[in-house]
C-alpha cells in the first residue's frame, strides 16, 4: 500500500518540480515514517515516526500538503516484522497534527495531595 499512496500522492505534482532538489527544500520539510491512508478521510495522511521504537511519533498531514513522496527503505525488526519506510516532503507553512495517545483517568486527587 504505501507505493500505491505514494504514486497517489505523486500524481498531482509536475516532475519538474521535484526535480530540482533545492527547490523541493525551500518549498517543503522532509519526514520519514511508516505512511498510511486515513480510513475514512482520504483527504488525510498518517505517519508513524520511528515505526519500530516504543517511542513512536504519530503525525498526520492533509495530502493536499504533501508535495512529494518516495519509497525509501524496509526495515525489519527483531521478531522478523517488516516495515516499509516513506520519505514525504510536506509543503512549509502546512499544519500537522501530533497525535499523542494519554490514558484516561482521575488524578485530581493526586493533585490535591501534591498541589492542594
């Protein structure tokens, strides 16, 4: 799937423009990551930062933002899992959102104790 949203993403951009490298630079910030469609907004990208870390990031980008796409590497992990890594240049001055997974729960009491 990522070499089909690669392609997808792609797609709208004149080859001429990302062929230039420093322009690609001033116009958009490179991210790698495992790249996956949203479900239910295919206007929208996910990506995983540092796929096979405990400390994975989650960020997601409007693919009207994406400016260039390119399959970059697999990477295998220790339990023989595999991961294929995508390069995305995301056009500067876009807003991206980090998702950060928190677990629900009361800690006002806590608080009370250590701030109270």
């Amino acid at each position: 799937m990522p070499f089909d949203l690669v392609k997808i993403i792609n797609a709208d951009h004149m080859p001429e423009k990302v062929s230039d490298p420093n322009r690609l630079k001033k116009e958009a910030v490179p991210y790698l990551g495992q790249l996956k469609q949203h479900k239910s907004d295919p206007k929208k990208v996910y990506l995983l930062i540092d796929p096979l870390s405990a400390g994975s990031t989650l960020v997601e980008f409007k693919t009207k933002d994406l400016l260039w796409a390119e399959d970059h590497s697999t990477v295998t992990s220790p339990d023989q899992g595999s991961v294929q890594l995508v390069k995305i240049w995301v056009k500067k001055g876009s807003v991206g959102l980090r998702l950060t997974p928190f677990l629900v729960s009361d800690f006002s009491e806590v608080y009370r104790e250590h701030l109270g």
